[in-house]
C-alpha cells in the first residue's frame, strides 16, 4: 500500500505534525505560522500561503472541513489519510549551491492510492445525491405551496427557481464526479 506523499510549505508541516494542532481554522494557523521566525511579517502573505496550503490538503483528502455557523471561518481536521500522509517540508533555497545540487528541482505531483482517491470521490457522490434529492424536494414544496398559498407567488417562484438552479449544479457536479470516477475504475 502506497502512502500519500506530499510536499509542502516546512514551516506549515512542522506545525501540523503536532498531534496537538487539530481542528484549526485557516487564522489560527496563519497565527502559528508567523510565530516561526523565519516566516514574513506580512499578515496577507502569509493567510495566503497558508490558505493555499490548507486547499490543498483538503482537495487531497488529507484535512475535512467542518462548516461552522460563521461560514467565513470554517475548521479543519486532520483524516485517517493524514497520518497515513508523508509530509516533506519544502525548504526554501537561497543559496545557488544548492539549486545547482538539485538539478530539477519541480515539485513532484502527489503520488495517492488509487483507492482512495475512488473513496474520496463516492463519497462526495453520495453528499451531492443527498444535496440533489434535497432541492428537488425544495422544488416541489414550492410548487405545493404555489397552489395553496397563490398571494405569494413572485417570492415563491424565486425560490423555486433558484432550487431548480441548485438541482442543476448539482447534476453537473454528479455528471463529474461519476464521469472522474469510471476513469479511475478503468485504471
């Protein structure tokens, strides 16, 4: 079985190898990250390397976001496929030595287990099923009540097509995720 190994920012993965550092959201971490000393002072810069690195690991399945009532400050988690990670610091080179000593010095793309790439997939499939079967269900209410309560027809007929939008997006999404995983099955 192959591990997940991805290479990130040194200073972010010497923080989230702490077992402590777990449910965090992107400020608290931007916080810790400008505690190091060798990091910028600069408070934008430095949400947005974290922000970037943050994204990443959760399109690789390796944090969950857990929405909060404050949608602008979700939390984080580490998964089960986080520990089963290797993370390599990228350690920023300044003197010419080194570069020359690595001659290409691209950042590998993440190797990740097939099958759990396939897991990660069937289970935003199945969110997004759940998603779709809850707007129809909006859809529909709002085409019941349309009937019986006839005064208020404008705002519910933004509301239904605003639901029948959602179902759309929705589908679309499903029609990728299905289309994504049939390759993976082929492989």
């Amino acid at each position: 079985m192959s591990n997940v190994s991805v290479v990130i920012n040194e200073h972010i993965c010497n923080i989230l190898m702490d077992e402590q550092f777990d449910n965090f959201t992107v400020l608290q971490l931007r916080d810790t990250y400008l505690s190091c000393q060798e990091t910028t002072n600069n408070i934008v810069e430095a949400r947005k390397v974290v922000y970037r690195q943050v994204l990443r690991l959760w399109n690789l399945g390796l944090l969950d976001k857990n929405e909060t009532e404050n949608l602008k400050k979700p939390t984080y988690t580490k998964t089960v496929l986080f520990y089963k990670a290797e993370l390599q610091p990228r350690i920023k080179r300044t003197e010419p030595e080194q570069v020359k000593a690595i001659p290409n010095s691209i950042e590998p793309e993440p190797v990740i287990e097939t099958q759990s790439i396939i897991h990660e997939l069937e289970k935003k499939l199945k969110q997004y099923q759940v998603d779709l079967l809850a707007s129809i269900g909006e859809s529909e209410e709002y085409m019941r009540l349309y009937e019986t309560l006839p005064e208020m027809k404008s705002h519910l007929e933004m509301q239904y097509h605003q639901a029948r939008e959602r179902s759309s997006k929705l589908l679309g999404q499903i029609k990728a995720i299905k289309t994504i995983q049939s390759h993976y099955k082929k492989s």
